[in-house]
C-alpha cells in the first residue's frame, strides 16, 4: 500500500471485511472502509452495503480478493465490466468438488452448498483469474476450481515475483562461510522444502 500510494497515477481503498486492525500506525495515512461482513445464511437475502457502496462509488477496474471469505463476497454483487483475481495463498477447502465424504460431513456438505452458491452467483456470470502460489495449489485448483472459457489458473510462485527483491550484485560472497537455515514453517512434502534449499544454494552460489 505504501508502494502504491507513493504512484501519482493509483488511487486505493482498503476494504477491511472486519473491525481489526493491528497496524493503527502503519496504516493511519490510508484509507480504510469497514465491509462488517456477516456469516451467510442459505435463508435470508445476504447483502453487505457497505460494500456495494464502495463498488457504486469507487468504481473498481479490478476487484483482488485474498482468501475465501473475501471471495465470497465479491459474489454478491458481480459486474461484467470488472476484472475479477482471487488470490488463494493455499488450497481453500470451500472450493473442494462433491464426493461420497461430502455427505457425510455437516462441515464439507456447507462448504459444497457455498461452492454452488459461488458458481451460481459468480463463475457463471464473470470470468475469474484464481492465482495459486505453489505447484500443490495450482494442481488442486485446476481440479476442483470451475474452470470454463471465463476462468483460468494462474500459477504465481512465491505469492510474489521474488526476483524483483533480490539482486545477486548486492549479496556477501558465502562460498567458504557456514550458512544456517532456519525454516518456519510446514513440513509437509507439498512444501517441497529440498527445491527451496538447493534455489537457494544456487542463487547465492554456495
């Protein structure tokens, strides 16, 4: 946000889908709106005014949405003219295809009925870029994400374009120096924790 507000050209609002912010100080130059988001409710009309405000006003080009929630109130009120991203960070589970387990978990059958809901809502309507940020959650969103000629998966590593934060020119030569790693974080083999150690050995040639 500090990058983007430093562009003459670039004007942003922060939708914050709840009243929380741990960061008064690192964010008190921007400008904040409040969505309140509700839990939704398959028996009453779901609507959020606040956000439909802030589309009727600030007319957004591009609406990014980070995690499920978000995505799923972009789906209240969708406009063909906008550019809608979902940026996933992991494999959201909400967006998981019907199978025998569905019927027999309360949690999986709401998550089913809410992905219906979203196809409904949204993905027959507007097309969306999903962008996954590792192999693992390409391949899980390419399966189970509703992808048409509207949708389509992007795989962004990193969550970022990491070339643009390091520059080799400006690294300590490490070639007869120990280097501790330290890892925080999950071990699991999706996390493909041996390609990220042997990146890193290559790129700063030790």
């Amino acid at each position: 946000c500090k990058d983007l507000q430093s562009r003459s050209n670039i004007d942003f609002i922060i939708g914050s889908l709840y009243d929380s912010n741990e960061y008064q100080d690192e964010t008190e130059e921007f400008t904040i709106v409040n969505l309140n988001f509700q839990t939704f409710s398959f028996k009453g009309k779901n609507e959020n005014s606040a956000y439909k405000k802030l589309l009727d006003e600030f007319k957004p080009h591009i609406v990014h949405t980070h995690r499920f929630l978000a995505e799923f109130l972009s789906s209240y009120y969708v406009n063909p003219s906008i550019t809608y991203v979902c940026h996933g960070h992991d494999n959201m589970v909400q967006l998981e295809r019907f199978s025998i387990k569905t019927v027999f978990s309360k949690e999986k059958l709401f998550n089913f009925l809410e992905r219906r809901h979203l196809k409904k809502t949204k993905y027959s309507k507007v097309g969306t870029a999903f962008i996954a940020n590792s192999k693992d959650t390409l391949a899980y969103y390419q399966n189970n994400v509703l992808v048409a000629k509207k949708n389509k998966v992007i795989l962004l590593q990193y969550g970022f374009n990491y070339v643009k934060f390091f520059n080799i020119t400006t690294n300590p030569n490490l070639s007869n120096r120990k280097l501790n790693l330290l890892n925080v974080g999950s071990f699991q083999d999706k996390k493909n924790q041996q390609s990220f150690v042997k990146f890193f050995k290559t790129t700063i040639k030790i």
